[in-house]
C-alpha cells in the first residue's frame, strides 16, 4: 500500500517480500528526491512548498495522510456512506479551513488570502524543485487543496511575524494560536483517518512539543535538600 500521493521524501511501502516480510524501500537520496518531485510538479493542480517555519513543516506533514484518507472516504459516498454521514466526518476539516483563513486575515489581511497559495511562474517553481527539502503535492480533493493552500500561507506569515522585535513578540498571541491551529488539524486528521481505517502518527516535532507542555505542568515532587 503507498503511502506518496505526492511529496518531497514520501516512501512506498509497496516492495518485496522475505519470509513474508515486506521490506521497505530504501529512503530515496537527495538527487533521486529532486526528480521524483519534478515529475509531480508537471501533474495539474500540483502545490510545491519549501517549509520555513516548525509550524509549517508539521503542517505539511498532516497533509500526506489526508490526501489519502478523503478520497477513501469519497469512494464510500452512496455505498456505504449517505452525505450528510461524510460530511459530519469532514466537518473539523472545513472548520479548520475556517479558522486558518480567519487568522491569517487577522495577520495580513485579505491580500494574503488572495495571494496564490503555491508559485505560480514556472520559474519560481523550477527554483524551488530543486531544493531536496521541497515538497510537491497533488491534492486528490477540494478539502485537501484548502489545507494545503492555508498551510503554505501560513507558513509565509509566520516567517513574516518572527522578525518583529522580542519586545512585540512578547504580547503576541498569533504564534500561540497558529501551534492551536497546528493541533486542531492534528486532532482533524487522525479522526478523518480513523473513519477509514488509515494509520496516522502525529509528527515527530508535535510529539516532542507534546511531550515539552507536559513535562512544564508536571507538579514538583518531593522536597529539596539543604
């Protein structure tokens, strides 16, 4: 079963087989990521992003998941699954569209809603392909393109919002709410992949942020020694 619907260092688990074991492929090298994700940049519809920020980076991975997810969850449409059944089940995903687009509105206004998400001239998108940290992604539906479009804007703006001082930095609360948004879509696909039977993990870097806020609530234990 594949695991790339499109993307920079997404690796197949398709492959052989020894004592029935399936083996994975090897993890593809820098130049071999590079062309795979220049063939996907000629697929209609394909976004390509660089991740600049922590938050974008984790965000991007989210995405891999649900490409694969929503367009299972499609195929159940009038099968096995009435309408209003798939739309309950998408709901958190469309919110969470909402609640991207509402802050970066708050961050930049509605130019940065109008601002295509992705590079436009086949220049830029040249540019960047060959970047090895790149990722090219071809959205198989309309709610996985608004993800991804709201990620890579958000991204944009918090690169943005980080080169303001400490002192403004130190009353702001867009990057509190920008890592919220992080573990809204979090908790959005891992129920959307439950309801198809897709395993999901959270991303590394949000475990380990996980694990940091609880480590900071932990109570004292014990009393100190003089």
């Amino acid at each position: 079963m594949s695991m790339n619907t499109g993307g920079g260092g997404a690796m197949s688990t398709n492959g052989a087989h020894v004592n029935g074991q399936a083996l994975k492929r090897p993890r593809m090298t820098a130049d071999e990521r590079v062309e795979h994700n220049r063939r996907l940049l000629q697929q209609y519809g394909s976004h390509i992003i660089v991740p600049r920020t922590a938050e974008g980076r984790i965000l991007i991975q989210m995405v891999y998941p649900l490409n694969k997810a929503i367009p299972w969850l499609r195929r159940d449409l009038g099968v096995r699954r009435t309408v209003s059944e798939v739309t309950a089940i998408l709901d958190p995903i469309i919110q969470w569209a909402k609640n991207a687009s509402e802050w970066l509105r708050r961050s930049g206004g509605e130019m940065i809603l109008m601002t295509p998400a992705a590079g436009e001239m086949a220049g830029e998108r040249e540019h960047l392909v060959k970047n090895p940290r790149a990722h090219v992604i071809v959205p198989q539906t309309v709610e996985v393109r608004q993800v991804l479009e709201q990620a890579i804007r958000m991204d944009r703006v918090l690169v943005c919002l980080r080169t303001a001082s400490l002192d403004e930095l130190s009353e702001e609360p867009r990057l509190a709410e920008a890592f919220e948004l992080v573990r809204a879509l979090d908790r959005a696909v891992e129920s959307v992949c439950a309801s198809v039977g897709v395993k999901y993990f959270s991303p590394k870097d949000m475990r380990q942020r996980a694990l940091r806020d609880a480590d900071a609530v932990l109570p004292v234990t014990g009393s100190a020694r003089a």
